[in-house]
C-alpha cells in the first residue's frame, strides 16, 4: 500500500503516541513518533508534517518547533509544523509563533485524521505548484 503521506509525532506522553500512531498507521499513514526533541530532530529530515504537543519537557512547543524547523532546513526538507492541542482559543498565537496550523481536538484520533488529510492535500498541491521540492 503506498503511504499517504509522512507525518512525525513528538509527544511526552507514550500512550498518546501508541493510540495516535495505531489509528494513522490503519488510516495508510507512514508515522515516526518521539518522547524527546532531541529524538525528532533525527526523524523529521524526511517527513512532510510534524505534530507537535505543546507541553514538552523542559522546552515548550514553540521551542521544540524551531529546533526542529532548522533540522528540516538542513535536510533540505520543506515539512510543515502543526500544535497538537486541546486549547484551540490560543490557535492564532501559536500561528503567530511560527506553526502552519494547528489540530485541535488532542485526542480525537478521528478529527485528527480528517485535520490531517486536509493537511497532505495542502503539502500536495504546494509540491504541484513547485516541482523542485522534496
């Protein structure tokens, strides 16, 4: 079956990152999950979305944003961030902070799903409109 896209996942919590991951990986996504920034940064060279919860250890998601926005530039990989959150009345300012968006809804595997389809359609006609992207 071929992937409907590759997404990245940072969260602190493991059994967020097992039931996301489960539900996206039967939806025909190719998903890549991680506790630590530390750890993304490794696995975001190559994926087209990373998720991001807000509240990571030590660093907040903005900060585990850029860090992960330079590893992405460096790969030459033009991946796209969004907040994984349950706060969507902050939506504008996280997008002010430098996210493409965000998913509301932290725990609603089904309206990520449906976030996450509008999302590759949006990756999808950008890499249309420039054929020189990855």
């Amino acid at each position: 079956m071929v992937s409907k896209g590759k997404i990245l996942l940072l969260d602190d919590s493991q059994p967020i990152l097992d039931v996301v991951r489960e539900h996206l990986d039967k939806a025909g996504y190719d998903i890549v999950c991680a506790l630590t920034t530390h750890k993304a940064c490794d696995y975001v060279r190559d994926r087209q979305v990373a998720i991001i919860d807000y509240h990571m250890p030590g660093l907040t998601g903005t900060e585990a944003m850029r860090m992960l926005r330079l590893a992405s530039a460096a790969a030459n990989n033009p991946c796209r961030f969004y907040l994984y959150t349950t706060d969507p009345s902050k939506s504008a300012e996280y997008v002010a902070e430098g996210f493409d968006g965000v998913y509301t809804m932290k725990g609603n595997v089904a309206a990520l799903e449906r976030q996450i389809e509008a999302t590759m359609r949006v990756v999808r006609l950008t890499k249309a409109a420039r054929p020189g992207l990855r």
